[in-house]
C-alpha cells in the first residue's frame, strides 16, 4: 500500500505532458473502438446463430483459462451488460482451470420473436366452437322469428301485403271444412255405436229372461219362448251390424287422423313458408326504397340472396302441396265410396231382417266379427 501513495503523490507532483495526455486519449479511442468491434461481431454470431439454428437444443460457451481470460472478462461482461444478453448466456470463468474446455447450456428461450398480425382474424373449421354455433343459429331464428312475426301482425291489421295462390287456397279452405264434416260424422257413427251396444245387450238380457220364463212357466211355454228366440236373433243382428259400423267409424277416422292431417301438416309448412316469403320480400322492398350507398349495398345483396332462398322453399312447397291434394283426393273418394256402400247395405239389412243379407255384406268388405269371450284366455292358457 505505502508504493501506491508514493506513486499518486508523484503523479500529483509531476507536471501535466501534452504528449502523453494525447497518447491515453488515443489508447482510449482504439480501446472503446475494440470493444465496438467485438461487440458488432458478437451481435453478428448471434444473428446468424438464431437464423441458422433458431431451436439448437444446447448452446456451446467457451471458457478460457485463467491465465487468457484476464483481458477479455471485463470486455464481455460489459458487452453483455449493454446487450442484454444475460439471460441467455452463460459466461463462466474458472480460476483455477489450466485448459479450455466447452460447457452445454440448455436451449435458448425467447430467441424468436413472433410480431402481432394485424388485421381480422378468421377461425378455420378446426377451431370452431360447438357453442359459437349454436349461438349464431339462435342469432338466425331469432332474426327470422322477428320478421315473420312482424309480417303475421302487418297482416291481420290490414297493412301488409300477402301472396296468394287462389286455386290452392280454394282447395285447402275445402279440404278443412271436409275434415270438420268428416270428424263430425264420425262422433256421430261412434254415438250410434254405442247406443247400439246398449240395446244389443238389453236385446241378450231380455232373450235370457224371456227363455228362463219359458221354462218356468208351462202355460206359457210357447209365447215365452217366441220372444225369447225374437230379441236373441235381434242381439245377433245388433252385433252384426255393431261390426260394419265399427269399421265404418275405423277406417273414416284413420282416413281423417292419418291421411288428412298428413296433407295438413304440409299446408302447415307451406303456409309458414309463404310467410317467410312474403316477410323477406317486404324487407327488400323497404331496403330498395331507401338510399344506396357502401352501407345499405351488402344489406341489400344479403336481404336479396335471403329473398330468392326462402322463394325457392316457397314455390317447392306449393308444388308439393298441390301434388299432395291431388293424391288425398283419389284416395279420399275410394275409401269413403266402400264405407258408404258398407253402412248403408248394413243399416238396410238389418231394419229388414234380412240376416243373411246382413252376413253376406260382412264378407263383402272382409269384415270379421269378434265371438264373445274370444279375447279372454283360457284356463289352460293362463296356466
């Protein structure tokens, strides 16, 4: 310590040299243009080590012995400082080392950068979520519920126009007051029914008791007896006819629940059609009144294409409608021409008493009659 001091005192004491002022500021210049030098070459290496090599599992660091690293330790350290590359290398000096050797670091992080892009972004199929699609069908509805709704209202208050088809409006309004007929008919039949099932069953009883009398009662054997062979033979014919007028009421229902309704669920869909129709061609009416400009032009392009698909549903629909009441009334007029033909030669052969009559017109139509405890098991069945 005492040879520093004397040397700052004599340092002190000396006089300032110009020459030699100008010698350190010139060592100065070249140092600080070394360092500049090293610096840009690293920054170099490691451009060109990202470029070539960007996902290098280990990153190779030079160590130098002790005695070789004393004048570059310093230079690095700075130049990792003013670089900020601390966090990717690993600058390590061993002091007691005589020999160079090479340490294996992990891979670098962060080397490549990935800039933002910038405009819209579009999700490709793969990305697509089941709930974002599920929210842009209700989007949808909701949009073609409101029109419709809309149009349904601007119509009952007398200020939306309608299309209308009057041949085909003409047979669907018949078709439903038929159906009405037809269901009324019906209710009708099943009421006869019944009441025939009751007096069918009274006629069996009275038979009964009339041949029970007959039996008891000698002195009017005969007489019970008549009446007893009168109201059985009746109770015959009832249920005969109770038959014919079964299947009469079973195959005008099927014909009105079955065949009918089908036709008018697909009224149904056609008249729902003709109002989306008529609801998205008022929206592009009202679109073409309006101003064109680069805000109303995609509105009025999109409502177009909206207009042609739902006229294109529409028109298909009418087509199957017509297709569909002119089949249901073929086959309408078929089947209400036998079940016509089967009640009334029932109905005739009855109140004659013509009971082979009454048989004969059962097998016309291939009708079979349920015997009396037919359905019910036997005991050896239940066995």
């Amino acid at each position: 310590m005492s040879e520093g001091i004397v040397e700052v005192e004599a340092l002190e004491v000396q006089p300032d040299d110009p020459q030699k002022d100008n010698e350190e500021a010139e060592a100065d210049v070249s140092h600080k243009a070394i360092e500049d030098a090293k610096y840009a070459e690293a920054n170099s290496k490691e451009t060109k080590m990202a470029q070539e090599s960007p996902r290098n599992t280990a990153a190779e660091i030079s160590v130098t012995s002790n005695r070789d690293s004393d004048g570059t330790r310093e230079d690095v350290f700075q130049m990792d400082l003013k670089h900020g590359m601390s966090e990717n290398h690993i600058s390590s000096s061993s002091f007691g080392a005589t020999a160079e050797g090479i340490i294996e670091a992990g891979p670098k992080k962060d080397m490549m950068k990935v800039e933002p892009v910038s405009g819209p972004v579009v999700l490709s199929d793969d990305l697509k979520n089941p709930a974002m699609e599920k929210l842009e069908l209700v989007r949808k509805w909701s949009i073609n519920t409101y029109k419709c709704t809309r149009q349904i209202l601007s119509e009952k208050l007398g200020r939306g126009s309608r299309t209308v088809d009057l041949e085909l409006e003409a047979q669907i309004e018949i078709l439903r007051d038929n159906k009405r007929k037809y269901e009324h008919v019906v209710k009708l039949a099943q009421t006869l029914g019944s009441q025939l099932y009751q007096m069918v069953q009274t006629q069996r009883q009275l038979g009964d008791a009339f041949a029970d009398l007959s039996l008891k009662s000698p002195e009017l054997h005969e007489e019970f007896g008549f009446n007893a062979e009168t109201q059985k033979l009746l109770s015959k014919n009832g249920e005969t006819l109770l038959g014919a007028i079964n299947f009469f009421i079973c195959s005008v229902k099927t014909l009105v629940d079955k065949t009918i309704e089908d036709t008018m669920v697909n009224i149904k869909q056609y008249e729902n059609a003709r109002i989306e129709y008529d609801a998205y061609r008022t929206d592009l009416e009202e679109l073409n009144l309006g101003p064109r400009d680069a805000t109303t032009i995609p509105k009025i392009e999109q409502s177009q294409y909206a207009f042609q698909a739902y006229r294109e549903k529409y028109e298909k629909m009418r087509n199957d409608v017509s297709i569909k009441l002119k089949f249901l009334e073929e086959n309408k007029v078929k089947v209400l021409h036998n079940q016509l033909v089967l009640f009334h030669s029932a109905i005739a052969a009855y109140y004659a008493g013509n009971q082979k009559q009454l048989e004969q017109t059962l097998k016309q139509f291939h009708i079979k009659l349920k015997t009396p405890g037919a359905d019910t098991p036997s005991w050896l069945e239940e066995q």
